[in-house]
C-alpha cells in the first residue's frame, strides 16, 4: 500500500499535479508511520517505518512540495476553505516552532510545541519556522508515532535537512557570517543584520523578501543569508499568503483590523524582542509612518542592552514629516518651492525631539470654516482642503467655491479626527511627479530619478511610469536638487519620496510632502535604475554609507564592487535613461460599482513573465572574497532526455563548489564554458520586458481585512510606447479566476485611450472619465449566456464534490 501510494505522489508531481502529489505523499507518509501491532518485533517494525518515513518519505514531501508553486505553503491549501472568527486560531498546517539563537549563542524564549490532539486557540504570538510542519488537529493515524518520527514535522525537517547543502552546519553559518562582516566593514558599515522582522503583511511583505533574498544570492550565494520572521494573523493564513510561504519563519499573531496586527506598536516592539531580530521593516501602510514604533523600539533595546536596527528614518523627523503642515513649513525653510496656502511665508525651526514650536505650527492652521473662506479668497478658487494627518484618499477635499468649502470642512474634520487642517491652491492640469530619495547617517542624499503618478482614481494611484517624460530635463533636475537639499537639511536617513505637482502650461512645480517609507510604486525606479530599493535600505541600516552601495555605484558610473567616496551630486536627466518602466496595479475592486473592494477566494493566478537572462561573462572580473567561488550553473534538459523524478544525478556534486551549487535530479549539466570562471556580469543589467508579483496565489485569497492590492505588473521598453504596448500585452495575458472581481479588464482599456498614449493626462483625467463613464468594458452577449450557464451547473453540482 504504502509503496503504491508513494508511486502516485510521483506520477502526479512528474504530471504536474502537485496538490495530487502532496495529498498522495501525506498518506504514504502516515502509512509508513502508522502504529504496529504488538508483539516480539513491534520495536524493530516501528524501526524499519521510522527508517521509510525519514528516506522515501521525506522524498516525497520534498519533491511534491517542489512541483508546486505553493512550496510548502500549499500544504494549508485543505484548509484554506474554513471560515476563521477574527483572531481564532488558524486551522492550517502549521509551522513547528525552532528556538532562535542569539549572536551570543544565547537562545531565546519561544512559546512551547503545541501537543498532543492539535493546539489551542492562540492566545498570544507563536513562531513557526518555515519547513517545520505540523498538523492541526492531528489526526488519529499520527496519535501514537514510532520511535524517532514525532510527526510530520520531524519527516519535514529532515527533508529540509538533507535536501540542501547550505545554511545548516555551524561551520558554514560561521563562514558566511565572517563573509557577510567583511562585505559591511569593507564598505564603512558597523552593524550585521541576519535576521530580520516583517511587520507587514501583503505586498509590502513580499517585495521586501523577493529583493532582499536576490541581493543575498547574488552577494553571497545563499538566499536565506538574512532571516525573515514575518507576522502572520488568522486570515492571512487562511488566504494562502504568499509572503507567509517566502518568509524563514512566521509568528501568528490576532486577526481582525491592523489595529490588533500589523500595527499595533506594542506587539511588534514585543515580536522584535522575543524573535531575536537585528532589525526590523516595515514596507509601507499600517505603522510604517508612525513615529512611535522606532521610539518605543529604540528604548527597549537600550533596556536590555541589544541593538536592534529600526529600517527607516528616525523618529524625531518621521513624526515632523508624517505632518503635511510640518513638512510643509520645513520645506519652505530649506527654500523648496511650495504652492500657495494658509502659511505662505512661514518657516520653522525642527527640534531635537522632532516636533516643531507650537506657536510656528499653530500658525499655519486653520481652525474655523471663517478663516478657510478668508484664505481661499486670498489664493483663488479652487482650493484642496487636507487634514495634516490624512493619506490615502481620506481627509482630503476640492472645493470650486465657497458653499463646496463649506461642506467639505466638516468632512475632513470627519474622516481624521483630531488631525490639524490646513487649506491649499488647487493646481488645475497638473502632474504627479515624484523624486525617489534616499539617505544615511553620514550626511549622503541622492536621488535615484524619478516616477510619474498623475493616473489617480480619487488620489489613489492607478498606473505609475518613469522617468518622467512631461517635465523637462532642467525642470526636472531642479525638482531633484531641492528634494535633496531638503533630506540633507533635516537629516533623513532611508529612503522616501519627494512628490512634487507638476504644471506643464507654464512649468512651474511646487512641494506636496515627503513620504518618510517606501511606496508601492518604488519597482519602477528600480526599473529604470538597477538600484534595489529594500537592498539599499538594508546598507543604509547597516551603516554603510550610500557611495559604498555596490548598485548606487553601478549608477553612478563607478566600479560595481570598489570602495571610496564618488561624487553623488550628478543628477541624471530623463533624457539619458535607456529605458521607460510603466506599472499597473492590479486590486480586487469592482469597477462597475464604483471600485468597491471585493474579499473571496482566488482559485487560480496564471501570468507569465517576459524576461531575457542576463548574459554572463568568462572571467570578467574576479568575484570578491564575500562571493562563494563561482560553480556552473544548472540547465534544463530536453523533455526526453530528463532524469527519472528519483534518479540520482549523475553528474557528482563539487564539494569545493560554492554552498549555492547543486544540481536537481530533473536538471542536465551546461555545456561546458571557456576557461576562466564564469561569473554574472554585474555590470550590464539584464533587459527585462514585463513581469509582475502578488501577494496571494493559487488556492489563496484576498479576506475583508487586506488592501485591494494584491498584484503590481510591470512593463519596460525602450520607448514609453512599447512599455505601454507590453502592459496592454501583459494585462491581456493575466488570468485570474475566483469569487473576487479586479480591474484588469479596465485597466487595459485606459492604456488604449488616446490621451494616455499622447501623455497629455493630469490627476483629473481618471475621475472625469469615471464620472462621465466613457470608459467601460462590454461582455459579449453570447459569453455572458455561456458563463452564466455554466456556473449555474457548477453551482448545482456543489454539494457532490469535495469540499
């Protein structure tokens, strides 16, 4: 029995059915481990189990695991369907707890392993690592377990063990952590990060893995050389999240609202300290913008006597710039150009404590409906009223005249209680045009270009593109300039965003706020620049200073892996840049009713990627002594000449190959290369056409608590035409299937308009066409039927199938 099971979990990985292959390896493996009779050879039968379980049964999970895209997450995908009650415990598979370990040697605290018939509701956050399974409830077949098989979770982790080489050994941790301290000394930098913790959840989360785990690689050839602990809440679990499944290791914490989660400060502060965690990320929304989390961290830490690194801008200047009025009245003090409002004129004067004197703040508020009407007739109707402390779309509203004001004021009151509301002019036809910045602690600023964003719905971005084409290269070079000038005035440190509205009519521009994180849109820039923005993060927190950034380097124009000041002060026109970077946001809304966001489940994600490979190079330059010695790298063979799924490689592993060497079983060996070592030339960036990420996958979903956004696809070309072309293509190729509805369909049709090809759109352009609903897309009447038919017998049909 046990040996046929096994025998279709690899029919169906060969077959490309892996949730078939897993189910199939789980029943292989609950036979090999199932409890004997008793009698004179119990012990040496639960031996000889044990013994399958932990060789042709670990094979199979791994192999399963691998033929999936899920990875080892899919393993939750039986449970997926289950409803959760906020902060109820999750039903999935769960991840066994490993012990985190100091730099000291010292372990840290964790929650006890859950025993015995499945674990309680959590009442507190446990940590799980990533490949350690363990099953809930556990079922009858695993009640009693042989000697030396606990349960799944001890098969899973010996998988894990013997399937790779790299990582695991104290011999090999000691090794890379001595490579990674020579890269960060060599460099200025003074702290180590190796583990890291993720207080996001989504997008966020995912992009900080994707491109923090690529720098690793390429650096020092192991992915995994910094740790991710993510916060993982019920309903994240439930929907099959796929930063869950990319993170080392996940703490479950409360479901419900990012209040109980993902930002709450006290909980994250509580996870840095019990995880052992050198620093910690934010990405953006929930608390990235809250001053207080690296306050509160910051003095915990000194308390007992750790260091652990807050990714971002300190406190004191987060909290003056999470001001719009602050940030406003800073920005007219360092002489950057700002549009007319309430505070014309008005400068202040940043405090150690970031907070600015009260009596410079106050006047530059307005406190009465009375004094918005005197300013909107000073400055011209129309005007934009904000709440100083609103984002996102909220606490913002335009007003054409006098009676909107008044309607509009008790609205942003409303919408951000208690925030401090100031009144500004409305720039008609403008732009959104945005400067990506970055500094440290060393006193560096730069800017990595820039981004335009002027496709909003209701002031949230829609599409995104660089560089920006509108502007002038001597306009856009001042916008630049002054987004410097103004980091280097209050020392910020990380990177951010200087947006700044753009008027084409007579190419004036003037300062909306600087965004103190890093925002969705930030791929673009590294599109069009090369330079990884959480990779860069990271050298900053690590104190390294920003001309000693490898990719920042690259920019520049200097050697990628040399070391030494370089003049950043150059700022590279739009003009020179080789390429145009154009984004889309993919967000479960629907656009029929006015893009309300939608919840369910996603049952399938099929997008396909059009990328080119980086050529390499034979003995281009000699990799640094951090790189591990440069090993052939793996190519896939022609379907009939593939290995058997178990079939040993014949090819031996090199043990002095470096830890990122190894070959799969279903994997032939390259060609041979000419003499010389062949190593990735870093120096000439790899053309890429389009590609995308998400957040969930298949068998995942989008639950009530997460953002609409769930997926970011990008498109570059030499021109902005065939950038756009290539996103009309790739939106065109996305396919999505579940209960939730997305603007995929719209979006393609906006690229075909005839003001967005000309690129004479402003913020406006989307709301009019929304209002107006001149932009719609027509179900043909015949697949209308056709649909609908067919859902009606699957909806019937429900009750027979598995569930």
């Amino acid at each position: 029995m046990s040996r046929r099971l096994g025998a279709a979990a690899a029919q169906s990985a060969r077959a490309g059915r892996p949730h078939a292959a897993q189910s199939a390896a789980l029943k292989h493996l609950q036979g090999c481990c199932a409890p004997v009779a008793a009698g004179p050879d119990a012990a040496a039968a639960a031996g000889s189990r044990a013994s399958l379980a932990c060789t042709s049964g670990a094979l199979l999970l791994a192999c399963a695991a691998s033929a999936s895209a899920l990875s080892w997450g899919a393993l939750r995908s039986p449970f997926s369907k289950h409803v959760l009650a906020p902060g109820a415990a999750s039903p999935a598979v769960l991840r066994a707890p490993v012990p985190a370990v100091s730099r000291s040697g010292a372990p840290a605290a964790l929650p006890p392993l859950p025993s015995g018939a499945g674990s309680p509701a959590l009442a507190q956050p446990r940590s799980w690592s990533r490949c350690a399974f363990l099953a809930q409830p556990t079922p009858p077949r695993f009640a009693a377990t042989p000697p030396g098989i606990a349960s799944v979770s001890a098969v899973a982790e010996l998988s894990r063990k013997s399937s790779t080489r790299k990582g695991k050994d104290d011999a090999y941790r000691a090794d890379l952590e001595s490579r990674m301290w020579s890269y960060v000394r060599e460099r200025g930098g003074d702290t180590l990060i190796r583990r890291v913790l993720i207080a996001n959840n989504g997008m966020a989360a995912t992009k900080t893995i994707m491109s923090i785990q690529k720098w690793a690689y390429k650096t020092f050839g192991d992915e995994h050389a910094v740790e991710f602990v993510v916060m993982a809440s019920a309903e994240d679990l439930a929907a099959n999240a796929e930063f869950i499944r990319r993170a080392d290791e996940f703490v479950e914490v409360p479901g419900g609202p990012n209040t109980n989660n993902y930002a709450n400060v006290q909980l994250i502060v509580d996870l840095c300290i019990s995880q052992n965690v050198d620093a910690l990320f934010v990405g953006w929304g929930h608390a990235s913008e809250n001053p207080k989390l690296g306050e509160m961290l910051k003095r915990k830490s000194v308390e007992l006597g750790r260091t652990i690194t807050f990714v971002g801008p300190t406190s004191p200047v987060m909290r003056v710039l999470g001001d719009k009025i602050g940030s406003i009245l800073l920005a007219q003090k360092a002489g950057v150009s700002t549009m007319p409002w309430n505070g014309d004129g008005m400068t202040a004067d940043l405090q150690a404590d970031g907070t600015l004197p009260q009596d410079q703040f106050d006047a530059a508020c307005i406190f009465s409906i009375e004094q918005a009407i005197e300013t909107a007739n000073r400055i011209g109707y129309p005007v934009m009223l904000k709440a100083s402390e609103g984002g996102g779309g909220k606490g913002i509203r335009k007003a054409d005249n006098e009676e909107m004001l008044r309607i509009a004021y008790p609205q942003v009151l409303t919408e951000v209680p208690g925030s401090p509301i100031f009144l500004v002019s409305y720039c008609s036809g403008a732009r959104h045009l945005e400067v990506q910045v970055v500094g440290d602690k060393h006193g560096n600023a730069i800017a990595l270009g820039g981004r335009d964003c002027s496709t909003q719905r209701r002031f949230q971005k829609i599409f995104e593109e660089g560089p920006p084409l509108i502007a002038p290269d001597h306009i856009f070079d001042q916008m630049m300039r002054q987004a410097v000038d103004l980091c280097r005035s209050i020392g910020y440190q990380s990177a951010g965003t200087v947006e700044w509205m753009y008027q084409p009519a007579d190419d004036k521009f003037f300062f909306l706020e600087l965004n103190p994180r890093l925002q969705v849109e930030h791929p673009v820039t590294e599109g069009i620049t090369d330079v990884s923005l959480p990779g860069t993060q990271l050298h900053v927190a690590m104190g390294i200073p920003l001309y000693n950034v490898p990719e920042v380097r690259r920019f520049w124009g200097a050697d990628y892996d040399g070391v030494g000041e370089i003049d950043l002060t150059h700022f590279k026109p739009s003009s020179e840049y080789p390429k145009h970077v154009m984004a889309a946001r993919i967000t479960a809304e629907n656009p029929d009713e006015g893009f309300k966001p939608t919840s369910g489940k996603i049952d399938r994600i099929n997008f396909q990627s059009d990328t080119k490979v980086r050529r390499g190079s034979a003995a281009s330059h000699t990799p640094p002594a951090h790189r591990p010695p440069p090993c052939p790298l793996p190519r896939i063979a022609p379907a009939a000449a593939r290995l058997p799924l178990f079939a040993p490689s014949p090819t031996p592993l090199n043990p002095t190959a470096g830890p990122s060497c190894a070959f799969s079983a279903s994997v032939a060996p390259m060609a041979p290369q000419p003499p010389g070592p062949v190593t990735e030339d870093y120096s000439r960036p790899p053309p890429i056409q389009v590609w995308g990420y998400f957040s969930v996958v298949a068998d995942g979903g989008v639950h009530e608590f997460a953002d609409s956004q769930f997926g970011h696809l990008f498109a570059t070309g030499e021109t902005r035409e065939e950038a756009r072309k290539a996103l009309v293509l790739a939106l065109k190729e996305l396919f999505i299937m579940g209960d939730i509805r997305t603007t995929v369909e719209y979006l393609g049709e906006l690229l075909e308009t005839e003001r967005f090809k000309m690129n004479t759109i402003d913020t406006a352009w989307l709301d009019g066409l929304i209002r107006d609903k001149s932009v719609s897309v027509e179900a043909a009447p015949m697949n209308a039927v056709i649909n609908a038919a067919v859902y009606r017998g699957w909806d019937a049909a429900r009750p027979l199938t598995y569930t």
